[in-house]
C-alpha cells in the first residue's frame, strides 16, 4: 500500500469510528505525557500485513498520542529496534534464541504498563542477585523434572 493510499484510508468513516474509539479508551489523552491539549494522534504499535486496513487492528495495537510524542515515536523506532537486535547478538545470542525470547514476549501477560514492564525487565537485566536467584530457580527445576 502507497502512502498515499494510506493516508486516503484514513479518511474513511471505519478508522474515524475506530479512532474516536481508541481516544475514549485513552480517555482523550496522550498515554505517554498525559497532555490533553495538543492534538491527538493513533498510533499503531506495529503493522501487520494481515490487516489491510488501518481499522481492522485490535484496539490493543493503537493507543492516542499526542502529535509530539508520536513523532518522537516514528523518528526513534527503527534504530531502537536495530539497537535491541544489535545488542542481543553482540552477546553472542543466536537467531533460535532471539526467536526464543520473543516467543516469551508473546505469551507475556496481556494486561501490561509497558513502561512498568520495560522498567522490571531492566531491572532484572541489570540487577545480579535477582538474575542469579531467577536462573538457580530454572536450572532446580530442570535437575527436578529428570
Ligand atoms: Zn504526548
């Protein structure tokens, strides 16, 4: 799809019911700084050829920003996701590993603060104590299971 084309679908009356229906979710605020003033964007958190059109993602794939923060957003996107492949494989991690970890990412729980979340799992990356005590609980458990 053309951008042009895209940006034609986002006239339609479907995205303008789907994106009215997303700021209330938001409650007509940017999820990120709060602002109610500037002007509110939908963002989608990812793109999926499945879906042809902008409408037909599930309301937890949009969320409201406001102009600002989406444009931070767009701009920093793809070298954040290059940094995270980028750093994954300088320690030495593989693509079934990678793959591994995602999978992870994709049964994690559905109810998420992904500020929150992104906080404890840097936590847990960085603190090692806790990483010690998480990994002598998986490799018990491996010895318990034999
Ligand atoms: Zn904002």
């Amino acid at each position: 799809m053309s951008k042009q084309d895209y940006y034609e679908k986002l006239k339609h009356p479907l995205w303008q019911k789907k994106r009215l229906k997303v700021l209330e979710n938001y409650n007509f605020k940017c999820y990120k700084c709060e602002d109610k003033e500037t002007t509110l964007h939908i963002h989608h958190l990812y793109y999926d050829n499945k879906y042809k059109n902008p409408w037909d993602y599930p309301d937890d794939a949009l969320i409201a920003l406001c102009e600002d923060c989406h444009e931070v957003e767009k701009v920093n996107a793809d070298s954040c996701i290059k940094f995270l492949i980028k750093t994954l494989k300088e320690r030495r991690f593989l693509t079934y590993e990678i793959h591994r970890i995602a999978e992870g990412f994709y049964k994690f729980h559905k109810n998420y603060d992904g500020e929150i979340d992104a906080d404890i799992i840097h936590f847990f990356l960085t603190n090692e104590e806790m990483y010690s005590y998480v990994a002598n609980y998986y490799i018990n458990g491996m010895i318990d299971e034999k």
